[in-house]
C-alpha cells in the first residue's frame, strides 16, 4: 500500500497551486479498499453497519416525497437547505437545550462538506488553529489544504483541558478550536457537564471561535446526555451534525448551525462548491425526522452498536497484551489503542493486512508538523471500529490482530 507521505502529483507535468500540493490523503479512505480483499476484517473504516440502514422505509419515503412535494423533489433547491429539512433539524437541535433557529441552519453534502465551508471562510495561511490530540482525520483533511497554524490542545480523558483552551486563546484571543466533546473519533472519549461548563467559561472571556463537531451524539450506550458547547455559547459556537450515523451514510447528509454574522459566509462558500446538496436525499431525511421513524429506528441500531462495542471489549480484554492500554467509550463507533513507546503501528499495518486484518494507524489523526518530535506523535497508536463488523468477525479479528502484535512486540 502506497505511503500517505508519498506526493504521487509532485511528477504531474503541469504545476499545481500550493493548496493543492498541501492537501493530504486519507488513511480511511485508503484502507476502505481493502474491504475488497476477501476474507480482510476490517476495523479501518467508521462506516454504519448495513443492519441498521432502514431499507425496509426507503420506498415508502420516496413515495411520500413525492406525494407531497411532487416535482420539486427533483429540482434545483436552496443552497441553505431544503426548508422542511432545516426545521426537523432545528426542533431536534431546540429538544437538546440548543437555541436553534431553521435560518442558520446550512445542509450540507455529509459534515465534510460544513467543514469544507469553514476552512474558506475562516482559514488562512497560518491562522491560529487548536486541535485535539489525537483529532478526526476529516477535518484535518480540511483544514491542511489552507496552512492554518496548527496548534495541538492537551487532552486528557474528558477531551481538551481548559488550560490548553486558555493557553490558545490568551496567545489567540480570535483563534479557532475545533472540538468534539461527545464520543470523540478517534479516542471515544466524552467531556463530562462540569469540563464542558470549564470549557464554556474559556470561551466567553475571548472573541474566539469553537467549531462542535457532534456527529455520535445519539449514539450513546450508557451515558447520559451532555449540554452542547453550542448551548452554552451559542453566539461563539459552531455546532455540526450529520445524519449519515442515523439515517443512510450514501445520501451525504449534514449541517452547521452557524452564528448570525458567519451564516451568509457559509452560504456563499458553499455557492461556489456544489450550489446545493441533493433535494431528493433532504426530502426524504425530513420525511423520516417528521415521521418519526428515526426516533423508531434509532433504539435498534443502538442495540446492535452497544452489543458489538461490548464483543470487541471483551475480545481486547481475553487477547490483547498487557503492555497496551485501550479506551472504553460510551458511545460513538471508536476505540483508541496505545502501545508501548518503542511500538509502530504503521509497521505493525502491513504485517496485519497480510493475516487479513485492517486498522487506522495513530499517527493519522494529528497535524502534521516539521519538528521529528511532532511527527512522531501517535506512532505507537491506532484506531478500531466496533460498529461495521460482526460480533463473529470482531472476536476472529481480535484474536488475529493480537498474534501480529505479539509478532511485533518480538521484532522491536
């Protein structure tokens, strides 16, 4: 498998702009391709499992969207977002103590497309930007193309601490943090009430700005709900969802709720992108919010991820050797494994990949940066899946993915 680090355009013919050349591939959407492989369990990916997809409604949405809508099911929309859409989502939003208005609330193609916005509205070349440690490897994918000035929070096991959050933003005092409080990806972790009230009291004292990611917020197993930052802050807070988790991942589904003086930006970035995000697929989300079928659906496919959650738990607990320490989420899709100092899990890849195991190395979930000490930062770590493979396969890939570490372990 060809090396992420690797520039395979640096020998295009014609020259590419800077931004170009600053992009960074992805090491999910790379290790997707082995799903191909027969016989490879695959922990790499954060798909949904096809389980808790509701094929079963699928027509009969379609149907009532049409029913309803008839033509204009298949014609050009707003750019903000198909308004029936927009209101389901701000009722949800208002239902979690989040003061949500349908006229700042932008769809958009997934929740990398709300990403794609910000990063051309917000970023520019070397514009003060915190992220966690680790952080998701999307939005790293957004941001890079623009040369922000990344600036790495300390985290602990409630997500970033209140000090690094002050720390950027009395050097930054309009400095960006990106956060995901709720069932982190990649680490699972969750900021309790009393971290979340810290981090909002950080917030107020500066004209910064935080972008929320929350795209596993319904996906919980045991905790209780936590305010949003958004909740807390709503003037300095960003907040974004996605509805690929909880409804189908193919129709590129998610949303930003936006403050008054950044909305109209957000709008016109994403003019100049794709002019809209799909009709029919919004339609027929707002046809599932306001029928209630994803209220229906949702306990089901919370079932199936809490039971394999708990089978690769108990795998990791039965095999997984002593010197390597895991996270236990609550929610999300994710566990987060560090090794051992003198552990390589990109070395560790290509010999699990021969006994037909995929995972997603650490070190993709941190900006890159020039110094060997940063480079190096997640090398001994990796990310797992819980939610796309089957409890069979979860404990079959377990047991294989510990002999290659063992294998490891006595190579180092």
């Amino acid at each position: 498998m060809r090396s992420l680090q690797e520039h395979p355009m640096m020998s295009c013919p014609f020259p590419l702009s800077i931004r170009t050349q600053n992009m960074r591939g992805s090491a999910i959407r790379e290790m997707l391709k082995q799903l191909d492989v027969p016989g490879m369990i695959s922990f790499a990916g954060g798909n949904p499992a096809p389980e808790s997809f509701p094929t079963q409604l699928f027509a009969g949405l379609q149907q009532r969207v049409f029913e309803r809508y008839g033509h204009k099911a298949l014609q050009y929309s707003a750019t903000e977002g198909f308004a029936p859409l927009r209101e389901a989502i701000a009722e949800r939003l208002r239902a979690q103590g989040i003061p949500a208005d349908a006229n700042r609330i932008l769809i958009t193609n997934g929740s990398q497309g709300a990403l794609d916005a910000l990063s051309k509205v917000l970023l520019d070349v070397d514009t003060p930007l915190g992220v966690e440690s680790p952080t998701y490897l999307g939005a790293l994918q957004s941001f890079s193309p623009y040369q922000p000035n990344f600036i790495t929070l300390e985290t602990d096991d409630e997500g970033a601490t209140p000090q690094s959050l002050r720390a950027l933003f009395s050097e930054h005092p309009h400095g960006i943090a990106y956060l995901m409080p709720t069932f982190q990806n990649p680490s699972g972790r969750m900021a309790g009430l009393t971290r979340r009230c810290e981090l909002a009291q950080v917030i107020e004292e500066y004209p910064c700005l935080v972008i929320e990611d929350e795209p596993y917020h319904s996906l919980r197993y045991e905790s209780d709900e936590q305010i949003a930052l958004a909740s807390l802050c709503p003037d300095r807070v960003v907040y974004m969802g996605t509805l690929s988790k909880v409804f189908a991942p193919g129709l590129r589904l998610g949303f930003c709720l936006a403050p008054e003086w950044l909305f109209p930006w957000l709008v016109k970035a994403k003019q100049g992108t794709d002019l809209h995000t799909s009709t029919l697929s919004q339609a027929m989300a707002a046809e599932y919010i306001q029928g209630g079928f994803l209220d229906e659906q949702l306990p089901k496919t919370i079932a199936i991820y809490r039971s394999r959650r708990n089978a690769m738990l108990d795998a990791l607990s039965q095999f997984l050797p002593m010197d390597f320490q895991f996270t236990r989420p609550h929610g999300g899709m994710f566990i987060w494994v560090e090794g051992p100092k003198s552990f390589d899990a990109e070395a560790c890849l290509q010999k699990a990949l021969l006994a037909k195991v995929a995972f997603v190395v650490g070190s993709a979930f941190y900006p890159n940066h020039p110094s060997q000490l940063n480079a190096q930062m997640g090398r001994n770590c990796f990310r797992l899946n819980f939610t796309m493979p089957t409890e069979s396969q979860i404990f079959e890939g377990i047991r294989k993915l510990t002999q290659v570490l063992g294998i490891c372990a006595d190579s180092q």
